[in-house]
C-alpha cells in the first residue's frame, strides 16, 4: 500500500487486498477463522499486522448482537465501595480473568432505589453480555429486574431466594464461623459475642448461622449487627460492652468491622487478646493493618472472581446455572 496522499483508518478491503483474499475471508476469520484454511488465515493475521487493522467494535456488535463487555454492579453505597477493600479485590480478579477473554469489565454501583432502576435499564439495553453482582441484599428487585430483561447473571455470595435462578460463586460462610467459634472456644472462652453482618446478606446470616452451630443459642445479649463498615463494628462493640462488660472474645464478620470493634475494646481499656479474643473474616489488608493483627477467616477473593467470570461466560448463550462453594481457613496471628 502506497504511503502518500491522505492517511486513512485501514478496512476491511485494505486487509483482504493486502492478504489476497476476499472480503468474505476476512470477516471469517475476525468472526472466529471458521471454514478458513490455514495458509488463507496466516495471510489475514499478517496482513492485519501490516495495514495496523483495528476492528470497528461497534460495527462487530451490530453483527454479533454482543457488546465484548460485562457490567459489575455493585448493590451498596458508593462510600462502600471506597472502604471495603474486599470489593477492590473483587473488581482487580474479575478484571483481570475477563482481560484474558478480551472483554471490558464496566463499574457500575446500584446503592439506591433509584440506581438500581438506572442500572438495571442500562445494563439491558445491550451495552453489555452478562453482570456480575456484588453484595446483593434480599428482598431487592435488582435480581428479578435483571433476570425478567434475560440478562445472564452470576452473584458473588449466595443470592438469597434465589440460589436455584442464577449462578453464584461463594465461600463457606456457616464453615468459616464455625471454625472461628471452635478455636475462640478451644482457648478457654466461653463468653464468646459476635457482631454479624446486615442480616439481608448471605454473609450475615451464614457466620450467625454458624456461631449458633457452635454455641447453640448463647444469651442474646451477646449478638451484635453491623453494616460490614468500620464505623458499625466500633458501635456494635460499645453495645456489647455495656451489655456484657465481663465477654471474654468476639466474633467479628468482617475484618474491616473488627477494625473498629479492636478500637472500641482499647478505648475501653481492654488488652487484646489477654482480655477479650478478638476473630476477623475475610483475611484482607484490614486484618494485617491492624494492631494487633487479626486471627481471622481466609476466604480466597481471586478464586471467587475467576470463578465468577467462568460461571458467567458458560452461561452466556446458554441457560446453565451453577453454584461453586468454595473453602475457608482459619489464619492465627495475634488476636485471638
């Protein structure tokens, strides 16, 4: 191809003159290299080289009825999504494991009525293939919305009411609480509190789920809620302190509430662990930030995404749904 006159965005014909095949040829193989012989399709992805061929996204969505993009949505506020480092992990693995497949990963936050309304209109409207849904609350229209517009869908944690309509990727929340309760109860405590998550979320009723396992049903006085911020873990602890000043551990459903829950108990006077055992969940940058660090629950956050991206890619063109409950492990460090 000559270099002189105007300079022009290479086409299709440019890369099919410089191959010396046809036009057809060539959408062939940009749609997948099927019924393209080898010598045509080495031809084609070197002409593509040479000519510096960009395919016209847009004009392929047109064709392909499918965007090459997957919406992440995240159903909690905005400040959350700011301080849980747990959605950026998230967001990092889902990214990263869509990269392989060359598909855009695009942030959106649904935390209000409103949001969910906005999002839900957007995310099917054929700006993406399928959603990845982070931290889902029960009783919100934001799954039946999705669903009711056929989008694909795969939640992070179990999908309350509706575990047997899409798929979800979670860690063993009930598990993981009885392994921490088990170990706080080994070192010799038996005041053991705990202060859950929002009771809507799997992860707030799984843990409680499986304190109560371990202890039974402990004097109510010892149950504590939280939202999951840092801010509700240090006011659940003051509660808990004026409730049962003599609690000799807690059970913190977050690592990030338990940061708050640790500076409650200091506040108060408290060594940890000598007077109160303090146990995290999730094993993220919270529990090795805080002093001491956090004896705390390892859920696997890189697994989760890839497992997610492979759960929603199998289940895009397909009606597939499937469950992955993945293991947690118990990680000692200071605290407890």
């Amino acid at each position: 191809m000559s270099s002189s006159g105007p300079s022009h965005r290479p086409t299709m014909e440019d890369v099919a003159e410089v191959a010396g095949v046809s036009r057809g040829t060539v959408s062939r193989v940009l749609n997948g290299a099927r019924y393209v012989s080898p010598d045509a399709l080495t031809a084609v992805q070197r002409a593509i080289q040479k000519t510096g061929y960009v395919v016209n996204q847009h004009a392929r969505s047109l064709v392909t009825q499918r965007s090459d993009s997957v919406a992440f949505i995240v159903s909690d506020p905005h400040d959350r999504l700011f301080e849980d480092p747990n959605f950026n992990i998230l967001l990092k693995g889902c990214t990263q494991a869509l990269a392989e497949h060359d598909l855009t990963l695009v942030l959106t936050v649904a935390g209000t009525e409103a949001d969910r309304r906005r999002v839900g209109r957007w995310v099917t409207s054929g700006h993406v293939d399928g959603a990845l849904l982070v931290s889902d609350h029960a009783g919100s229209p934001l799954i039946d919305d999705l669903r009711s517009r056929g989008l694909p869908i795969v939640a992070a944690g179990r999908p309350i009411g509706h575990e047997r309509e899409i798929s979800y990727v979670a860690a063993d929340d009930r598990d993981g609480a009885r392994q921490m309760v088990n170990y706080l109860h080994s070192l010799g405590r038996r005041k053991i509190a705990i202060i859950t998550g929002p009771v809507d979320t799997p992860g707030g009723v799984d843990r409680l789920a499986g304190y109560h396992d371990v202890l039974g049903k402990p004097d109510p006085r010892l149950i504590a809620h939280g939202d999951y911020s840092q801010a509700s873990g240090a006011r659940a602890m003051d509660e808990l302190l004026q409730r049962v000043p003599d609690l000799d551990a807690v059970f913190v459903c977050t690592d990030l509430m338990a940061l708050g829950a640790v500076a409650s108990l200091q506040r108060a006077g408290r060594r940890i662990p000598e007077d109160v055992a303090v146990g995290g969940f999730d094993d993220s940058k919270a529990a090795t930030s805080s002093v001491p660090q956090l004896t705390t629950i390892r859920q696997d956050f890189h697994r989760v995404s890839t497992e997610m991206v492979r759960l929603l890619l199998q289940s895009i063109g397909s009606d597939e749904r499937s469950a992955s409950i993945l293991p947690t492990q118990l990680i000692l460090r200071d605290s407890a």
